[in-house]
C-alpha cells in the first residue's frame, strides 16, 4: 500500500478524498483542514489533523490548496526530502520550498461541490524532479484515474491558458447566450442541448472543421444584423473580435 | 395521415427526412432536391423530384435550404394559399412570399454530416400566422421531437443571436484552446473532459453560477501572466474582453 496525506479540504481536496478512499492500493493516512468539520462527512475525525505538526511520514503529500497559500504552506512543512506535490494548473513545481522533493499532480477537471465526477475520467497531469518520485505518483494517479499524462511545468502553463479559454471564457458566452434569452423572453432551455452538441462535437471533430455560422460564411448582412441588435458595447465588442479570430482562422486553413 | 413535402438536400434537410422517414403519423410525400443523388441514400427515387413543377399538394412544405434562397424559392413555388415554412433561425416569417400561409420550424441544433442525432431531443421553435396552421405545424412538430416552444420572428431572432454566442463563437474558443496546445506540445485530448463537464455543468447550473477561473477572482497577476503568455493579438483582445465580461457580469450580481 502506498500512504499518501492530503492538505487541503476545498472542492479539489474533497473530489481527491472521495477519489482515494475507493482506492484499493492506497491508504489515505490524514487529511490536514483547517476547520475540520469540512470534511468530517468524508472522514473518519481521526483521519482529520488540524495542524501541519500533526502530520505523519508518509510515501505522498497532496497540497490542495489555493495557489496563493500554496508556497507558504510548504515552507511551514515540519520534515524535509520527503515527496510533496500541489495540484495547481498555474503554479511551477518551482513554488514548493526546495527542501521536500517536489512534484505536480495537477486533475484538469472543474469541481462543483456536492456534484459528483467520476474521477477514472480526469485527465492527471504529472510531474516531478525526480524518477523514481514519478513512478511513485504514476502508481498513485493510476489508482484513480485512466488519464495520466507526464506534464512539464512549462507545458502545464499553456495547458491552463489554454483551459480557461476552454472552460472559463466558454462560460461566459454560456452567460451572455443566457442574458440575451432571458431579455427577450425566450427560455434558455432551448439552447441547451445545442450547448452539449457543441461539445459532443469536438470529441470526434477539430474545432476548425466543426466551425460554422455566419462568420466563417462572412455573411456580412447577418453579422450587422447581429451587431445592430447587441445594446451591450462589451458583447458587441467579444462579437466582433471572436468573428475577426473565425475568420482569421478559417484564412490559415485555405 | 398528415402530408408533408420538404424543399431542400442539405443537412438540415438530410436530418429531417431520416426524422420523418420514422414517424408513424406523417407521410413523406416529396423531396425536392437539385442533385438527386445527394439524397437517393435515404429515400427511393420516385419520391424525389428535381423541379419545383411537380410537387403535389401536401399539408405542409418545409422549405430547408440556405437562408440566401429562401425568399427567391418561396416567390417560385408554383402553387398559392398552401401551407409553407421555412427552417431558419435567423430570418423573419415575412421573407416567405405571401401568396402562400406561411410559418416557422427552427431546430435549434447543430447538425453534421453523417452524425446521427437523437430528433426526439431537438428543440423545435414554431411561428405560423394562422390559428388552424399552428395546430398542424405543432402535431408535425411533436411527431419527431418532445420539445416544442411556440417562438415569435422577434424572440426568434435574439434567440439566434444567443445560438452564435454558445455555438459558433464556444467554438472558436475550443479552436483557440486547441491552438494554444498545439503550439505547446500539449495533447488537446486532456482539455476534452473539461469541455464536456463545462456544458454539462449548465445543464442544472445557471452560467453566472457556474462561472470559476482568476477573471472572477479578480486575480490580476495571474492575469497578466497569461496575457503576456498570449502572443495572438487577436486572442489577447478576447481574452481582455472576456475577463472584462465576467468581471461584469459578476458585479451586477453583487
């Protein structure tokens, strides 16, 4: 059995609980939460420690926390040259305090509470300073997952750029597709099984050949209809320049 | 047995004829196409005509073809004071020539090429100037879909706006998204998960709810961070004008 300690009892340490205490070849040892009735629901208490000096040796410590608190708390960390990872998309190995050895075991999911994902699903993006540390967090990320990807941290910086594009900002247009529809009296339910096409789509198709609309058309009449209808200067605005990048890339593709 | 005839080969076409082809109360009577070899594959021939001069008298023409066409097709048709519609999210019941009753039936879908939907799932938006007309239009309608929504030229438009912005425009940034990993040497298959959970998250989630990332955190160093990451002007001005949107959004809710 591998023993990992996790830090951490927001959205990602929760999912990452649930993930490990299924796991057959794992030993969740402690959980460190600040306010240990977060996750008394998930845990037996005395699995749950309120002080880092609390913490026992074990194979792994997961850091799930958020990214600002991250380099501090592993300055705190009361041993040294043991195996710690955080589970940031935006933060370098580089923010743990170089006297543990360091990794990252980023999951490239959004978490709702209370809203259960099926972890063997989530892509786990790996990566540590040294070999043998990898195979170590390969065999952990393995016991929950079928995803596992070995992701430098200059790689996972783009990944995560490239993630809020797809997750965060796609959000967005969720909400302003939404405001429009609820302004004019429309039920937004109409367009949710568009919304799940949209992205059922792309599973099997790349973007670029899964475009179509009026801006890949350069059906300019209907564009200006559409700008003249949008009272919001911002929306106008993300209309034009998301058309502008359709169009762009539709050019590169010919 | 209610009578129809559908004028149009294209894909919205193609989806409708293999809906209808399996309901039990609507007889295909006709399909117009130009090239009758883009539809001998799922009708037999002798339904399938090629001029507008032999199409017999049915309850109800859909006319599914580019939204340029409709107007010049509809002033074409050789017959008046019969029932037409047309399928377009984005034009006006009036751009059917009046000799002809006229109306509406907008699946709001994105339809591909050989990639079956489930019909019974597709919302239907239906527009028809006359009582009687309606009634039929809607038992056509609930023939093949169970969502039916009774949606004006007006709300129609706005509702097609709204489309653009969770279709075709999510799109670009799932292009964007894919872009970026390319560039990085990053398998955009680790972002497919994500994308999914993101539209799935709105199935029971509203958007401006749903929405997580540093643009709502206003956290402007890792802002900054991905902007000079971003060396696109184009992506950079987006991703500006997204973050300035949720920001938004998110203080009207305050």
């Amino acid at each position: 059995m591998i023993k990992i300690s996790i830090i951490g009892s927001g959205n990602v340490a929760q999912h990452l609980i649930t993930a490990f205490k299924e796991s057959s070849t794992i030993q969740l040892v402690q959980v460190y939460a600040r306010h240990r009735e977060t996750i008394t629901h998930l845990l037996p208490t005395k699995k749950i420690i309120n002080t880092l000096a609390e913490l026992t040796k074990v194979d792994l410590y997961i850091i799930a926390i958020h990214d600002d608190a991250i380099s501090t708390l592993s300055d705190t960390l009361p041993f040294t040259n043991r195996f710690v990872v955080h589970t940031s998309g935006s933060l370098s190995v580089d923010y743990l305090n170089n006297k543990n050895r360091r990794g990252v075991f980023y999951p490239v999911q959004t978490f709702t509470k209370n809203k259960t994902i099926d972890f063997k699903t989530v892509p786990l993006c790996l990566e540590s300073e040294h070999e043998a540390d990898y195979i170590l967090l390969k065999k952990v990320a393995q016991s929950i997952s079928d995803s596992i990807y070995s992701i430098s941290s200059k790689q996972r910086k783009s990944l995560h750029i490239a993630a809020i594009f797809v997750n965060n900002f796609v959000n967005n247009l969720y909400q302003i597709g939404n405001e429009i529809c609820v302004n004019n009296d429309v039920p937004f339910a109409i367009l949710k099984p568009l919304i799940m096409e949209t992205a059922n789509k792309i599973m099997s198709l790349s973007p670029i050949k899964a475009q179509t609309g009026p801006a890949i058309r350069k059906d300019q009449q209907t564009i200006n209809t559409h700008l003249s209808f949008l009272e919001n200067e911002l929306y106008k605005d993300i209309y034009k320049k998301i058309t502008e990048s359709i169009q762009t890339n539709h050019d590169k593709e010919l």
